[in-house]
C-alpha cells in the first residue's frame, strides 16, 4: 500500500466522498425542513455571487420547473473543465462529488459571499435525487448528471459556444428533505437582497409552474436598498447618506437616511449574508456614531 507515498493532507480532504452529507444533512445545510430545502438554491447562487464579486458574472437566472426540479444558470467563468491533478478525474466532478472544507479548492482568495454554511455544490449534489451541470467554458459546451451525488454519466463535451458560464439543474431528495416544493416567494425575498447587495448583478427569478417572474437589479448598491427600504416613508432628507471605508482586506460600506418614524431601524450584513442578530460590527458602527454626533453637539453647543 506504498503506491502513493506522497499522499499529503491536502489531497485526502480532497477526497472525502459525501456519504457524511446524506447520513447527516442537517450538519452541512442546519436542517431538512423548508428552510434547509431553501439552503441548496442559496448555497448554489452564492458560487454564482463569487463569481460577479470576482468581477466575471453579471447575470444569474433561477428557474422553477414543473416537476420540482430548479436551474440556476450564471454567465461566469464556469467550473474548470480539465481534469484534475490530485484526483485524476474531471475537476468538475471533483468539485460536485466531494466535500471541501471552505472555499473553492481551499485557496482561500475565491472565498468571498460566505454561503449560509458555505459548504459547496457537493453537498447540494450529495441531498438531490439528481444534479445536473452544464458547463460552457474553452469554447465548449460540458455536461454531467448525478444522483444522489454519484455520476450517472461520464463528463463530456456535448457541443461548442463562444460563452461561459455553469447552469445547475437539481430536484431535490424526498428520501432527505420534509417538503420539496420551493417557494417562490422565499427566492424571490433572497434574490431581492442579493441584488441590492451585488450593485450590477442581475438576478431574474422564472416560476414554470405559474408563468411569473421577475428580475431584481440594482446599480445604487445599498444605497438603492435603503431608498426601496423607505420608499413609503415621510423622509427628512433627499438622497441617502453613504460612506465607504476599507481596512486592510476588509470593505465597509454604510448607507443612512433619515425619515418620520421615531423608529430606528439598522440592517447590517457580512459577505451578503443578514446579520439579524447584530455584533461587533453593529455595536461598533453605533458607538461611533453616537461619538460624532456628542463631539457635534459640543462643539457647536446645541444642548
Ligand atoms: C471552481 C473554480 C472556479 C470557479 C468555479 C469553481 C465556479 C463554480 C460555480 C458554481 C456555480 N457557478 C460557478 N461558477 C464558477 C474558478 C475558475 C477560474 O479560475 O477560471
């Protein structure tokens, strides 16, 4: 058993299989009620906000379709369709049917819109009676299926474009999952977020079943957000305050505005994702807006 004496720990984690994924579900996706079923869609699209954040996608598509199965398609720079050096086998099947601890191949540097558990397509693949990805990518057009996170197919080359980008088709396991429906609604609320989030990035939404749709696009980033946010309210300045500030890796942005309610109300995210509860990030925040405005009423002494 001394074939392969270079094994290090890096190509072991790239080989753990997903059998982890469907014994325990609710560890990689937090449950198997409606809420861990939405997880799979947002785990998919967030691979696709990666990919506008890297500055190569600027158009993601979510399809609903009559037999309960969805597509999410982006026109980024699609997965890698060689094969893979550690593994040997086609780095799109690698990255569909193992697990990876975080981040794409852990480099770290991809990892940006932290997915709600931020664990990967695989474990989508692993919890879904099928997957299917299309790959367009070096002038071809690459395709695979699984089930139940293993490949039914070979990955081929089915057909040549000038365009890239990855569409993954999934139905989700009622082996795994309480309900399989996916709500419209519950998309449509995420994808709205995204988009005010991801300033530039179209986001549409397509429901088969019922002939709805919509696209969500916003090019005012936060600043669109917080105007949609008070778009009923008496507001008591035009145009929203916004700053933005970037310390060492980290970038903040912040948008204020002022309007007639005696209720405040602070929406406060980290990597796309709603930080509800709040942290340091909004404690701080607040701290040193309280700061400013003492230090302004001091100075001009308006108490
Ligand atoms: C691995 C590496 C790269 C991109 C992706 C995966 C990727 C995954 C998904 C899933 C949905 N959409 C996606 N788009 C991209 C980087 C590719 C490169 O370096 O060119």
């Amino acid at each position: 058993m001394e074939l392969n004496k270079d094994y290090s720990e890096a190509s072991i984690k790239v080989l753990e299989g997903l059998d982890p994924v469907r014994q325990r579900p609710g560890m990689y996706i937090g449950s198997t009620d409606t809420k861990g079923l939405h997880h799979l869609v947002f785990e998919v699209i967030d691979n696709s906000i990666d990919e506008a954040m890297a500055g190569f996608c600027s158009k993601i598509s979510v399809t609903l379709h009559i037999d309960g199965s969805i597509t999410i398609e982006d026109d980024g720079r699609g997965i890698p369709v060689g094969n893979h050096p550690v593994a040997g086998k086609p780095t799109v099947e690698v990255v569909m049917t193992t697990l990876h601890s975080g981040g794409k191949f852990n480099s770290g540097a991809y990892y940006a819109s932290g997915g709600l558990h931020g664990v990967g397509v695989s474990v989508v693949n692993a919890l879904s009676e099928f997957l299917e990805v299309t790959v367009r990518r070096n002038g071809g057009i690459y395709y695979q299926k699984y089930e139940r996170g293993n490949p039914v197919c070979e990955f081929d080359k089915i057909g040549k474009t000038n365009k890239s980008g990855t569409k993954i088709t999934f139905k989700a396991d009622p082996q795994i999952f309480e309900t399989t429906e996916f709500s419209y609604e519950t998309l449509a609320r995420r994808f709205r977020e995204l988009a005010f989030l991801n300033s530039g990035v179209e986001i549409a939404i397509s429901d088969e079943k019922d002939d709805k749709s919509k696209i969500f696009f916003a090019e005012g980033g936060i600043v669109s957000y917080i105007k949609y946010l008070n778009k009923s309210k008496g507001l008591l300045i035009d145009e929203p305050v916004y700053i933005q500030g970037k310390y060492e890796d980290i970038l903040v942005e912040i948008s204020l505005l002022y309007n007639d309610s005696y209720n405040e109300a602070i929406y406060s995210f980290v990597n796309n994702i709603h930080t509800d509860g709040g942290g340091t990030h909004e404690a701080g925040f607040k701290t040193a807006y309280t700061k400013i405005f003492n230090t302004f009423i001091n100075k001009h002494g308006l108490l």
